[in-house]
C-alpha cells in the first residue's frame, strides 16, 4: 500500500461528531508519549497531520483522518499519563468505549508500546479490552531505533509475555526517526482492509 493523500476528517468526543461509518476503519491505542503522533506522521508521509507534544496527554478527543479516499486511520486518545486528573482520564476511557463498542466499520485496534520497558499495567488492560471484543491481534513496538538489534527480539519476548499474546498475534518493531518497520505495517493494514472489505488500491 502507497498512502497518497491523508486528510483530518473528523475532531470527535462523542458518537454524533463521528463521520458516518461508510469505509473501515483502522484506530491506534497507546499510553501518552509513546510515539503515536510520529507514527501517523510517518505512515501518512505527512509532517504534521497528527500533532506532536512534548507534554503528554494532548491529544483529548478521537481524531479520524481519511486515506486515500478509502478508509480512515483513527487515533485514540493517549491513556496513563500521570499528570491528569482522575476525572479527565475517567472521560477520555469514556470516549473511547463508546468508540469500541459502537463502531460497526471498525476492524482493528493497533496497540502501541514502548519497546524499551514492559507493557504497563494499564498497557495489558487495554489490550485485554481489545482482545475481548475481537480487536487485538496487532502490536506496534516504538522506539526500536532506541534499543540495539542484539536487544531487540528480547524485548518483543517480553512483551509477548506481558500482555499474553497468542502465536498469531504480531509484533511489529518501528521506528519514526529511522523509517523502519512502517512498510511492513503498511501491509497489514492493506491485508485488513482487502480482506474485510475488498477494498484495493
């Protein structure tokens, strides 16, 4: 898959600013700071489509952007940052589950983690939620430009372990600074739209 054009569509907190639910879509999960923003950037071929903070916990609503005309790549609010208070993490949970349950176009949540520390307690609780309504099945390990090649498949055995995948499960390494693994991501998406929805380039 080439993304050629990536456009924001939509700035949602709740299910009637949605766009309407006409083309799959694909969200991205993952605690503040982990490097979700870079990514988008970098899948999009697209500077500053997602915007990135220095200051964790920014991105406060569910931001839909289209591609290529033909599916929509959603971020989701960043979860687990400390600095917030209980009652705006406890909204943005909200936000999200309506989200999840609701969306009927929605085929699959990206997890993402630091590949640099084990998934956090609230890293398995995610993705325990997605693997209970039929959503998981893909993570993304950022960052992988921070730990050596030696070190790297370490690492993807722990988080294997931490958050109980299964053998057909994924583990993608990526890298925004250094371009990496975003191919091999880019085909997944392509296989998880064609096969849901026959949609091609």
């Amino acid at each position: 898959m080439i993304i050629k054009k990536a456009d924001i569509e939509a700035i949602a907190v709740k299910p009637n600013q949605y766009p309407e639910a006409n083309v799959p879509e694909i969200a991205f999960a993952g605690r503040s700071n982990v490097g979700k923003s870079s990514l988008l950037n970098l899948l999009t071929n697209r500077r500053n489509l997602a915007r990135t903070s220095g200051s964790p916990g920014k991105t406060r609503t569910i931001n839909f952007y289209k591609i290529n005309d033909e599916f929509r790549i959603v971020d989701l609010p960043g979860y687990g940052y400390a600095k917030i208070s209980k009652s705006q993490s406890a909204g943005w949970g909200e936000m999200m589950e309506m989200y999840l349950e609701g969306r009927p176009n929605l085929l699959k949540v990206i997890q993402l983690v630091d590949i640099r520390h084990a998934p956090s307690a609230q890293d398995v609780q995610m993705y325990d939620y997605l693997r209970h309504f039929g959503l998981d099945g893909i993570v993304i390990a950022t960052k992988a430009d921070k730990v050596s090649s030696n070190e790297r498949q370490k690492c993807i055995n722990t988080i294997r372990k931490t958050l109980k995948l299964s053998l057909e499960d994924k583990v993608i390494p990526v890298s925004a600074l250094k371009r990496t693994g975003y191919e091999e991501l880019l085909d997944e998406l392509e296989q998880l739209i064609t096969n849901d929805f026959g949609v091609t380039e």
